[in-house]
C-alpha cells in the first residue's frame, strides 16, 4: 500500500528535494531526503526504502558509484534523476542498475506516475511480507521479531543485524561488511563488536553457536544465516 512506503529522495539541490518530497507526501508516501551519499547510505541501511530518487551529481559520491554501492546488495528500485541527457548517459545509468532514468526539468506529475509504475513492477505496492524461518518471524512491517510466537526485543543493531542475515541467507557477510551496512560508512569503532552483536543476538534467539539453529560462524570469513530457503526471502 502506498501510504505504508518510504522513498529516498537524493539531490544536492534543496528545492528539486522540496519539491518532489512535497508531490511524494501528495501521493501518499513517505519521504527521506539525502543531500549527499552517505547521508544516503546511512538512511537506506536505517530503515526499509522502497524506492530511491537518485540525482547523479552529488558533491561526495557520484550518483553512479551510489548505484553500484546499492544494487551491489540489493534489489531496491532506483529512478535516476539527472540533467545528463545524452544517450550514453542513459544507457550507463540503466547498464549500472537503474530501473529507470528521468532527465531535468522534469514533471512532477510524471515523475510520480514512474514511481507508482517502478512500485508495481517491483512488487513493492502488495503489503510487505515477514520473513519467516522456522519458529521464527520478523515482522519488516512493525520491525518486530518472534521466536514460537513470544516478541523478542531486541536493540536497534541487533534487530538490523538480524535482517540483514536473514535476508541474505546464502551470503557470508564479513565483519566489515556488517559494520558498513548496519552502522553506515563513518562508524570507527573495532569490527570485533560485531562479535558482541552475534553473542547477545543468539543469547535472546536461543541459539547455540555450537549447533546453530539460525545464525553459522564461517571461521576466518564472518558470518551467514542457517538456511538459504526462507519462506519469504526479499532479495533471493
């Protein structure tokens, strides 16, 4: 359902994200605005994005390597919003991950009609679906998580700690990749925290890192969860 969606809007320019946030919020969606790329990545690693509206011409990364930093590990549609007109342009943003690609000046109202169109090819308008292994469910819609139907709570890293694994089952994540992912690019702290994430995580799961149930420790590479067939698995 639209209402319940969020969309990244990324530009450098305050009234393009004035103006689109305003015209996102009419059509129902909520908005997340970024000036740069990494306030863009901290955001997307924050919270559920639906959809991302991305400028190409940011003053740290350019649009192009935010792309790839995204598509990289997930599937979220992204709508490319750019004064590069050429057709090189066009066809490298879309070679490069892009669902679709919209030139400056652009129409508002088309602009929303592409979002709600780029939505439905996703699938992401059908409300969102827990991920769910076993006895144990995390609810993506109320980011809340049950193991034999008793929540579980959990701390804000534990709970990102927790999807990232589940949504990823087949792929072995490296502590530094957990580190960039659920902290966002300026955490300076010791990747060996994460261990402490994963002994308090499987303390409240119940899990014995001896015989794992949920989450496997891949000596001398990181970690991966137990199983690469979830019921409901949002990035395959």
């Amino acid at each position: 359902m639209a209402e319940q969606l969020t969309v990244l809007v990324v530009d450098d320019e305050p009234k393009i994200i004035e103006l689109v946030a305003s015209y996102l919020e009419k059509s129902g969606y909520k908005s997340l605005c970024a000036q740069t790329g990494k306030e863009a990545l901290a955001l997307f690693h924050q919270q559920p994005i639906a959809l991302i509206l991305l400028d190409l011409m940011l003053p740290d990364y350019s649009g192009e390597e935010l792309c790839r930093k995204i598509r990289s590990r997930s599937s979220t549609p992204i709508i490319m919003m750019t004064a590069k007109v050429d057709e090189e342009s066009v066809i490298h943003g879309l070679s490069i991950g892009a669902d679709d690609y919209v030139t400056k000046p652009f129409s508002p109202r088309q602009l929303m009609a592409r979002v709600q169109a780029t939505l439905r090819r996703s699938g992401a308008e059908a409300k969102k679906q827990p991920l769910v292994y076993g006895n144990l469910t995390v609810d993506t819609e109320n980011r809340r998580v049950s193991c034999n139907g008793a929540v579980i709570n959990l701390t804000v890293n534990e709970y990102k700690l927790l999807f990232l694994l589940m949504s990823r089952p087949a792929k072995i994540f490296t502590r530094d990749e957990i580190i960039e992912l659920i902290k966002g690019d300026d955490y300076d702290g010791f990747d060996r925290s994460i261990d402490t994430h994963i002994k308090n995580l499987r303390q409240k799961l119940g899990d014995d890192p001896k015989a794992p149930r949920y989450i496997m420790t891949i000596y001398g590479m990181g970690y991966r969860f137990v199983s690469n067939s979830l019921i409901n698995n949002p990035l395959g």
